[in-house]
C-alpha cells in the first residue's frame, strides 16, 4: 500500500506536536504538513496533495466544521475534540473517524487501522459482483451500493441511480459484501461510507432514511469507532 498524505490542523501546540509523533510511528503515514492555523492548512491545501486529515473541531479563527464545508471531500478526515457531544457532526462529510482527547497511542492505532482499511477498499475501484434481474446480469460495484433491503424472498440492492431485484436473501447478500457494510435492522444492510448523519433509531444516506434495529445499533456504533 503507497504511504498516505497526512496533514494535521489543531490550534493547541501540544495536540499538534502529540499527532506528529503518532504518525510518524504509523508505517503508511507520511506527515506533509501540520499547523495551528486552519486558513493556512486551506491555502497548502490548493497547492498540495494530501489524503488524510487530522481536524480539531474546535477552534477560533475557523472551526473544524466550516472547513470541511469550505475545503469539501477531496480529502478523508479524522477529527479531533476534547468534547464528544461533537463527534457526529462530522459524519456528513468524509470523516473516517474521531478521536476523543486525550488521545492515547493505542486508539489512535486503531483510528489508523480503520484509514488503512477505507483506503484500501476506496482503492479497490473493481470489487463488485453480478446478480440477475429483470431477466438480465447486472454488474454492481461495491462502492455504488447504498444499502440492501430484505423484501419477502427478495432484496432490492439499491444505488445512488438505480436499483435491482434479485431472488436472494439478506444472510447471503451479507456473506458477499465487504466490511463496509453493515446490518443495521433485520430487513437492512448499509453502505457505511454512505452515512450522511445518524439519530437514536434511524440514519440517512444520500436523501434515504433508513432504520435502525435496537439489537444491531450497538454493533453500528461499534463499527464506526
């Protein structure tokens, strides 16, 4: 796996020099930048490539928020806070992760883990599969996929502009997808990278609501640690 481009913006000098350390011990980081200035990080961000991004949420001049929304999803994010009350603004946006200060090594190894395993599957812009529907193969890849939903002795595999049919159950349509899906109710399976916010008992994805199970919102969140 080629080494990922990592900037890191936070306001606290400590924070920043702490994530410095981090990354450079992570074999597929490479640190290309780090600030306590976010108007300076945009600027370097015109000019330079760089995949990852570690964000504090909280800061003065401009929090981490409102430069994701100016910045947008060129890159993936990984934010940071001291306060967890903030940790799902950012699922809106391509954040991967979050990380609750104090950050110990241990959880930011597992935060890099999980971008190791984003990219990878990001990378892979060929895993899909054919089903039969409509008297037709259909090619589906991976990435396309919204969410999976049980009909009866049906699922309806549903894409951002399409969906399909098949004779199939939602067991065997697990056993085919990758890690980035996730059962969220008896009747659904989710695209994790599609999830644009989520609630007590339901998320979105894209413009699509979808609920959440009581006996599988627990691994939900578990799975987006």
């Amino acid at each position: 796996m080629r080494k990922l481009k990592c900037i890191i913006v936070d306001d606290e000098p400590l924070a920043i020099s702490l994530l410095e350390n981090y990354v450079q011990k992570i074999p597929f980081f490479e640190l290309v930048f780090s600030t306590e200035n976010p108007i300076l990080a945009l600027e370097f961000l015109q000019n330079n490539e760089s995949d990852l991004i570690f964000l504090d949420i909280q800061m003065p001049e401009l929090t981490g928020i409102n430069f994701m929304k100016i910045n947008g999803d060129k890159q993936k994010y990984v934010l940071t806070t001291a306060y967890s009350e903030y940790a799902m603004d950012g699922y809106e946006h391509n954040v991967i992760d979050y990380l609750l200060k104090p950050i110990s090594f241990e959880r930011f190894m597992k935060s890099a883990l999980k971008v190791k395993e984003r990219f990878i599957f990001s990378d892979e812009v060929d895993a899909h599969f054919f089903v039969k529907s409509s008297g037709q193969q259909h090619k589906i890849s991976f990435k396309d996929i919204l969410y999976v939903e049980s009909i009866k002795d049906y699922v309806n595999i549903r894409t951002s502009d399409e969906e399909y049919i098949v004779l199939d159950t939602l067991k065997s349509m697990e056993s085919q997808l990758s890690d980035r899906f996730v059962r969220i109710h008896k009747s659904f399976i989710i695209n994790m990278d599609k999830i644009k916010s989520i609630g007590a008992r339901k998320l979105m994805l894209s413009e699509q609501e979808i609920p959440i199970g009581d006996s599988y919102r627990a691994n939900l969140l578990e799975k987006l640690k």
